[in-house]
C-alpha cells in the first residue's frame, strides 16, 4: 500500500527547492546586472578591477535580511499569539470546547512526533488558526472562537494537523527568511532613493556636476534594481508560500489519515462572510487561512481554498493500492 500524501509532501518540496533556488538566482544575477548597468554607462569613468558595486548589492542585502531574521527568531509563538491578543488555554480549563481543543492538540502532537505547544485562543468569530514560532521548542498555536464554535471535532482536528504541519516542515522559519530578504531588498530600493535626492545636491554646485551625475547614475540603477528584486521577491515569496499551504494540507492528511476533516473546514471557511480578525495582525496575515480575489493573486500568500478543497477530494492525498 502507498500513501498518496507522500508524493504530494514530494512535489511541493520539489517546487519549494526550485522557486528557493530563483530567490538565489535573482539576488545574484541582480548583483550581476548592477554591475554591468554601472560599466556600461559610466564606460571609462568606473573601470575597478573587482565588481564593487554589485558585491556592495549583496553586502547589503544579506546583512539586512541576517538582521531582520535574528530579530524574527528572537520572538517565538507566543509572542506573536498575545500581541493579537490570544489568551493562552490553561490545562484545567472548564470550557467544553478548550479542553477539547487542547486534547486534539495533545493528539496532533503525539500523531506529529512534536513537542505539544501552548494553545492560544482569539475572540473572533471568522474560523481561522495560524502556527508561529521559528522552532518546534519556541511554537505556538492560535485559533479563534468562531473555529471552536462552529467546526465539529473532526474539522477543528483537520485545522490544528494544518498547523502542525507548518511547524513539522519549517514553514515559518522558511516565511521568515523570505520576509528578511525582502526587507533586504526594500533596504536597496530605499538606498537608491536616499543616493538620488544627494545626487540632485551634489550636482547643484558647479564643481560638482561630474560627481553628482555619476551618483545619480548609481541611484538610478539601484533604485531600479530595488523595485525589480522588491516586486520579483515578494512574488517569488508568495509562490513559495502557496506551495507550504499544498504542503501543510498533505501532511494533515498524514497525521489524521483523514481528508474529511480538513476539507471541511476549509468549505465552511470559503462560505463564511465574517472577516474578524484583530487589525495588528496585519502583520501576520501571511499564516492565516485566506481567500482572495484574482486582482490580489499573484501576491496572495495562500493558494485559493477551492483549489485547496479539489486537491484534497481529487484522491491526491487519500490512500492509494
């Protein structure tokens, strides 16, 4: 007997690889680009014997980005989970619905070979959960009242084995990484910005017309290289992060053996019209369930739910002779 969720664990690790390896690809044949833009133009008036300003691009871009991931690493799940406003489900809980939330998490985790995390409950009544945390050790989980209320056992179990999967295959500390890079990218786009408007000074004095020109030239192309990698990266992050969503479906399905529970779910969460979540999670929209509309797709963080649904009831992760 072969399990189909592992060839579908397969494919989305094998696309993950491949879109990792074009963030690879665009930060240094970015670099590469700057380089050859500023010789061309400048022809005799940049003619280093090392490729200084491209080496300054990847400088900068990976010292941001190894910057802002310390600092992502710094805050585990719990942080995240209370600076939504998630109030942390205690053990001796007399909530019918908490104690069964955290029994299915007890479940999930022995299912998953995982640490059990602490569970966090948001009063929202729009069905959705998130994982955070960098680790398996420092994870959270999250989900709101509107999931304890109106999934049944099963659907509520299909959502948390979802989570459970980002952490077992590294999600957010892959999410986070991406998050750094395009904020080393920003930083680009932000430098070219800053090395224009000094341009635009330098070259207001009259012995300083060839200086100014030449800074403006690399400002310019900087500032292009920013926008490009910005918009490149945030796209390249967003087909990544669809494919951990296929990815943390299929590993559901391996840890409850069941495609009915999550399936549901996600049909009740495509019909629900309440969008409740807290306004600072904006910066965490990324681990939510999500819909969205074509308009927003191609940075949309999360594949379409009916295309969620019709992997999951086409077979693709079900038990197979």
């Amino acid at each position: 007997m072969a399990m189909n969720f592992w060839e579908a664990q397969r494919r989305a690790r094998l696309r993950t690889f491949f879109m990792l390896m074009l963030f690879c690809v665009l930060t240094v044949g970015m670099a590469l680009l700057i380089e050859w833009a500023v010789r061309f133009f400048a022809q005799e008036g940049y003619t280093p014997p090392m490729p200084y300003l491209g080496l300054i691009f990847l400088g900068i871009t990976f010292l941001v980005a190894g910057f802002y991931y310390l600092a992502y690493r710094s805050s585990g799940g719990s942080y995240v989970a209370e600076s939504l406003g998630g109030r942390q489900v205690s053990q001796g809980t007399k909530n019918f619905k908490e104690a069964q939330l955290l029994n299915i998490v007890q479940e999930v985790a022995i299912a998953s070979g995982l640490p059990m995390p602490p569970v966090y409950v948001i009063e929202a009544k729009e069905i959705n959960a998130f994982a955070a945390g960098m680790r398996p050790n420092n994870a959270a989980i999250t989900v709101t009242r509107g999931a304890l209320e109106l999934l049944d056992r099963d659907e509520l179990q299909g959502v948390i084995a979802h989570e459970f999967g980002h952490i077992y295959n590294g999600d957010m500390r892959m999410n986070m990484s991406l998050a750094a890079m395009l904020m080393g990218f920003f930083i680009i786009l932000y430098l070219g910005i800053r090395l224009l408007e000094g341009s635009f000074f330098v070259g207001g004095r009259g012995n300083g017309k060839r200086s100014g020109n030449s800074v403006a030239l690399i400002a310019l192309i900087f500032l292009v290289a920013g926008v490009v990698t910005w918009v490149a990266g945030a796209i390249l992050r967003s087909l990544v992060s669809r494919q951990r969503e296929y990815l943390a479906d299929a590993s559901a399905v391996q840890f409850t053996r069941s495609t009915q529970g999550i399936a549901g779910a996600l049909r009740k969460i495509a019909k629900a019209e309440i969008h409740d979540m807290p306004k600072a999670g904006m910066a965490y929209a990324h681990l939510y369930f999500d819909n969205h509309s074509f308009w927003s797709s191609l940075f949309a963080t999360h594949p379409p739910l009916e295309k969620r649904i019709a992997a999951l009831e086409s077979a693709k992760y079900t038990q197979m002779s």
